[in-house]
C-alpha cells in the first residue's frame, strides 16, 4: 500500500514599508522557538529574521501557517497566504 506525505504550502508577504524591524515575529514563531532551543545555528533553517530593520522570510518549508506571526506583528506588516494544498 502506497503511504502518501501531504504537507501545505504557504508563503508570508511582508509590508516591509509597515515593518519597524521590532523582531516579535521572528521570535514568536515556534519554529524558530524549536530551533533555538535546538541551539541550532543554522539561520537557513529559521522561517523569518530581521536585517537591516526589516523582516526578511528566509524559509518557510518548516512553516506549518500557524498564524502566530501575523498575530505578533503589531504593525500589521505579515500577510499569511496558503499557496498549494497538498
Ligand atoms: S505561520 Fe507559524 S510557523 Fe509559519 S512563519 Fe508564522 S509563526 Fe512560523
Ligand atoms: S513584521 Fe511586524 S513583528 Fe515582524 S519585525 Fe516587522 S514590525 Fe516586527
């Protein structure tokens, strides 16, 4: 029997003229959450960060569309999308 993995896609699109680079996203974020707790020092891996006062999507495999980030942000600047559904 043929096992299948589905995982959904989702993409963040940052208002980078809203953003004020506080960085409470990148810190909410429970992927981030598990990787630093990890002490995994592998920025790649980590969904979002902030450079250069802004917030940056750096890798949303692991991104599960929790919404937590969005409800960080106080200045409204993240837009969670769901792009495929597998
Ligand atoms: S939606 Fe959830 S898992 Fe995805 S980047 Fe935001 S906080 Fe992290
Ligand atoms: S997106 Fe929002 S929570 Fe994230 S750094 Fe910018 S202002 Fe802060």
């Amino acid at each position: 029997m043929e096992t299948e993995t589905r995982k959904n896609v989702y993409r963040i699109h940052v208002r980078t003229r809203l953003c004020n680079g506080c960085g409470d996203c990148v810190t909410a974020c429970p992927i981030n959450e598990r990787l630093r707790l990890e002490n995994n020092p592998n920025e790649e891996l980590y969904t979002l960060r902030v450079r250069n006062g802004k917030c940056e999507v750096v890798n949303l495999d692991a991104c599960d569309g929790c919404g937590v980030c969005v409800e960080a942000c106080s200045t409204r600047s993240l837009k969670l999308e769901l792009v495929e559904e597998r």
